[in-house]
C-alpha cells in the first residue's frame, strides 16, 4: 500500500521520480476510474508541471516538503483558482473560482501534486454521494455500494488507489463515515484548526476541511500542511500548531479512552458492534483504561443538527439567485427568474434542506425550533466538556452500519439522517475525530472506528489512532483496485 510517507522516502532517495510517480497514479486512475468515478475534473497537466518542479528540487539536492510530488486530489466544494468547483450542482457547473482557498495556498507553497476535483452529495447534502447531480461514485469494495458522503469521492479516491492522499470536508460526518465506508483514514479537525476560507459553506459553524489517507501517518502529515491560523477566516483559532508527526508513538499506556454507552444502543449492526468490543480489548491489552461514560442529551443531536445545519443552508444558499455568478435561467423578470434558477439548478435534497431551513428559521417557529436546538447544542458540548474531565479521548463506531447499496435509502431521507447519529455530535460540539478501519464485515465491506477527543486534542486522537494501527495490522485493508503498480 503506497503511502505519503513511504513514496516520500522513495523521492528523497530518488528511487523514483515525482513524474514517474504521478504518471504511474494517473495511469491507474485511468484504469480504476471507468468503474470507481470519484472524479469530476482532472488537472493532469499542472499536476506533471509541479511533479517536474519538484525533480528539479530534489536534484539540486533541495529539501522537500513531505507531501512535495505526491499525488493527491481535492473535493469538489474547495476553491482552486482557474479549475472548476461545481459543488456537484447544477448550480455551479460552469463555476471557475478567481482565487484559491486559503488550504491550497498552504498545499501549493509545498509543491503538492493536485490530481484534480473529487465528486460530492451536492453541496455536501448527504450521507451516501448519490446527490451529486454530476457522476455516480461507487464503493470501490463492492460497486454496487454507496462510498458514503459527502466526501464520497475523496474516500473512494484514497481507497481505490487513483489518490493517494485526498481533502474532504466534514459538516456532520461527512470525512468519517465515507473513511469507514471505503476502509481508509479520514480525519476532522477541531473546528478552527484549519481555515474554511475558500470552501464553499454548507453550515458555517459546522463545516470543518480534513484529510482522508491510507494510514495515520498520512493523516498527521496532511495536517501539519493544512492547519494553522488565518486572519481571512474570523473562526480560524489563533496560535502555533504543533508537529503532528510528533504524536505518532506507539503507547496508549496513560491513556484513559470513554466508552460511551449511548453509542452502543439500538439500531447498531452486530458486526460494528463486535468490531468495537474488540478494538476495546485491543486497547485493553496494550495498557489503555477503559472507562464507561454517559453522554444523555447524544439522543437529541440528530435533531438539533438537522435544525442548525439546515437553517445554515438556507442562508447561505440565498446568493444562488441567478444574479452574480452560478446557474442562469433566463425569465421575464427577476422574480421568475430566480425560482426557475434555483428549480433547476438545485436538487431534490438541497431544495428538501433549504425549505425546512428557511421554515425552521421563519416568524413564529425560530424560538420554538432554531433557539431550542441552539441550547441543546450548548448541552452536548458541556457534556463532552465533562466527560474529557474524566477520560482523554472517546471510542465510538463510526457509522452505525457498513456500506449499503446504491438506492437502499435515497428514497428515505430519515434513514439517511439516521447514518450520520454516531458523527454528528462531534461537530455541533467543535471537537475532533478520527476514523480508523477497524476490520471487516462477513460481506466484505470495511468498518470504521472513531476516537474522539477534546478541542485542540488531535494529538492524543493521532497517537491512539497510530498504536491501535501498529497492534492490529489485520484491519489496514486494501480494496482490490487500491494497489498502484509504481
């Protein structure tokens, strides 16, 4: 399994060359593609442009950055200045952004190699990416299956070898349950640590930018590339970030790790279940304390979420009205206008979010809806507040389920809202979260583990995550497609 680490060791020794490397990638992507689709858009040519850049470096003998020359690809919803971002919509189809998110600016400075634009649930909108209002991505365990959402495609991408390292970005779960979907790492950053600065809003307050990899490692190292304060976003957390690579060591023995029994209940799949018990007892074994923990109002984040996300979206969906930029349909006046455009342009769910956003957010249901959710937010996060009082981290399922197939629950949205009960939580309360593979279920198909930990607290997230890796080889899976020939 190509990892960023190990193909960066490979360059710096020069047993390959960065054109070698993201020609080899591109050859498999092509190969892998026609059945995976987690792509929108290439940028093939600037990715050869700065792979050369970086052969030039290394043979003047110039240090490189670890991510320097190694391929990786972007979710759709990330702006790259000169390259679309479609957002999976209709409504920005034809979009080119001016500028680039403050991400890539960080990711350009250390000459990474961007593949290109990586499929979504349109305007991040879904559990399962079958909103994306352009391409079909599937699952590349089973294609028949969804690869999760809404960074669908950045998991699919990492996990069926065509990236090697991807950014997603994660509203309610959306880095982590498709990671556990598709079998590789995916991470969310506390919310702050990483600037959303150039990512296109879906919920302000909950949106987060993260990496989805192949192992830990991968993860530490894409964070150290991405976060950081940045005075063009006002939620951006001030102060220095520390090495994440640093945290990568192989010891759980000081750590107490939270059970928390609300996530154990109903409606979770015996196979997830079993897997959790046994990364516990693998946890157990390596010296960790485990220790059970009660988060109540957890029953309530479903709802709150999907009040607050929602109520988001329908204002920061507004500007989609035919005037400045986006979709156009014309009409005889600007009234007409505007509701043929965001007929047209917006999907079945997006439309479905905004109107119970706009209502929830209306004269007569704010106090009765919005306000209510607001301070059952404030609850969670005392709660998780309390709880890293007592233990330094929490371990979870990831999604209550394994992957499932394309149109299972497309018709029911509530059963896809139902998806996302393990993930949401930690985004109403700003924390970070990692999900790791976990092993598989009896149809083949990858099962994720999420450890959870206080605000700022990625680095015990990282060096728990990393152990439980070392101990347990068995559950650093590979699709069938994922093996790149280099």
């Amino acid at each position: 399994m190509a990892t960023i680490h190990e193909l960066h060791t490979k360059l710096v020794n020069k047993e390959i060359s960065a054109v070698e490397l993201t020609k080899a990638v591109i050859a498999h992507k092509e190969q892998v593609e026609p059945a995976v689709h987690a792509y929108l858009s290439d940028s093939h040519e600037q990715a050869l442009a700065v792979a050369a850049n970086v052969d030039e470096k290394i043979a003047k003998g110039e240090a490189i950055s670890p991510l320097a020359g190694v391929p990786g690809a972007i979710k759709d919803n990330i702006c790259i200045q000169g390259q679309p971002a479609t957002c999976a919509s209709k409504m920005l189809e034809n979009f080119i952004p001016p500028y680039n998110a403050s991400v890539m600016e960080q990711l350009f400075s250390q000459d990474v190699v961007s593949l290109g634009k990586l499929n979504m649930d349109e305007f991040a909108m879904g559990g399962s990416t079958e909103n994306s209002a352009l391409a079909k991505t599937a699952n590349p365990w089973n294609t028949d299956c969804v690869p999760g959402g809404s960074s669908g495609g950045s998991a699919a991408a990492v996990s069926s070898g065509s990236a090697i390292w991807a950014l997603g970005s994660d509203t309610g779960g959306s880095i982590r349950q498709p990671a556990s979907f598709c079998g590789v790492v995916g991470m969310k950053p506390t919310y702050g640590n990483v600037s959303r600065y150039g990512l296109i809003a879906f919920a302000s307050s909950l949106d987060q930018i993260g990496p989805v990899t192949r192992d830990v490692t991968d993860a530490a190292i894409v964070m150290n590339a991405i976060t950081g304060h940045d005075v063009k976003d006002s939620t951006s957390i001030p102060g220095d970030r520390p090495d994440y690579t640093k945290a990568l060591v192989n010891d759980v023995k000081n750590i107490k790790i939270g059970v928390p029994k609300e996530y154990y209940g109903e409606g979770l799949n015996a196979e997830v279940r079993k897997a959790m018990d046994e990364a516990i007892e693998t946890y157990k074994k390596l010296g960790a304390e485990i220790i059970e923990v009660s988060l109540p109002t957890t029953k309530y984040a479903l709802s709150a979420y999907y009040i607050i996300a929602l109520a988001e979206a329908s204002t920061n969906l507004a500007r989609y009205d035919g005037v400045s930029y986006g979709l156009r349909v014309p009409a005889d006046n600007l009234v007409e206008m505007s509701t043929k455009t965001r007929t047209e342009g917006f999907g079945q769910e997006v439309q479905r979010r905004i109107l119970l956003g706009t209502y929830v957010l209306s004269s007569g249901y704010y106090d009765a809806y919005y306000l209510k959710a607001l301070k059952v937010r404030r609850l969670i996060k005392n709660e998780f507040d309390e709880a890293f009082k007592q233990v330094d981290l929490l371990l979870a399922p990831t999604a209550p389920n394994t992957s499932y197939k394309f149109g299972e629950k497309l018709n029911d949205p509530l059963a896809m809202y139902l998806e996302d009960v393990c993930t949401v939580p930690a985004n109403l309360a700003g924390i970070p979260g990692i999900s790791v593979p976990t092993g598989m279920s009896s149809s083949n198909l990858p099962i994720g583990m999420q450890l959870l930990g206080p605000a700022m607290g990625e680095e015990v997230l990282l060096r728990a995550a990393y152990t439980f890796e070392q101990a347990r080889p068995d559950c650093q899976v590979v699709a069938p497609t994922g093996e790149v020939s280099l």
